[in-house]
C-alpha cells in the first residue's frame, strides 16, 4: 500500500462509520477502566496532599480520550487534522508528583487499547 492509495476516494470508501452502540459500550468500558485506575491510585497514593479531583480527572481523561479515538478512527482525513491540533497542545500545570504522570498516561494508555 502506497502513500496515494491511503487517500485514494476507493480507501476512504472503505472506511466504516462506528455505530452509536459501539460508542455507549467503549464509553462505558472506559468509565470501568477509569474507576479502577482511579481506585487504584487512591489506594497507593503516598503523598503529601491528596487531591479527588485529580481522581475526577483520570476517569474524565480515559473517557475523553476513548471518544477521541472513537471519532479519529471513522475518518482519515480528521485524524490527520486531530494530530496536528493535538501536537501543539501543552499542559501548563506543574504535576507534582512524578506518580501522577504515570497514572495520566495510563489512563490514557487504557483508553486506547
């Protein structure tokens, strides 16, 4: 498969739209991934304040990322549009923790799966 034939009208053709009960179950899937992960960092979580709404956060951050990749997945062209807006985003909060960065990319790790 050649670099054309990826954009080629036959190949976005081809491409299947994902259906609505298909999004409910991967979202409700990822709401339960969300939960554990979430379960399992306030379980071992050893720090000096803890913070719920970071918890909020990584059931929030699965089930967003698990819509993103639901709609990036049915179209060629608005993924290659979604990398390049996602590729200038920038967290401008300092994580405390270097625990929490590996539950963020977990969350998000799950939801990709």
């Amino acid at each position: 498969m050649t670099f054309n034939d990826i954009f080629s009208s036959s190949f976005l053709e081809n491409v299947t739209a994902v259906s609505l009960l298909d999004m409910v179950i991967a979202l409700v899937l990822s709401f339960c991934i969300g939960m554990f992960i979430y379960l399992i960092y306030k379980k071992t979580y050893a720090g000096v304040m803890y913070s719920s709404t970071f918890g909020v956060t990584l059931v929030a951050l699965t089930m967003i990322t698990t819509f993103v990749i639901l709609a990036v997945t049915s179209n060629v062209v608005l993924s290659l549009g979604m990398v390049g807006a996602l590729s200038i985003v920038r967290f401008r909060t300092a994580i405390k923790e270097p625990l929490d960065i590996a539950f963020l990319f977990w969350s998000i790790a799950a939801a990709s799966c």
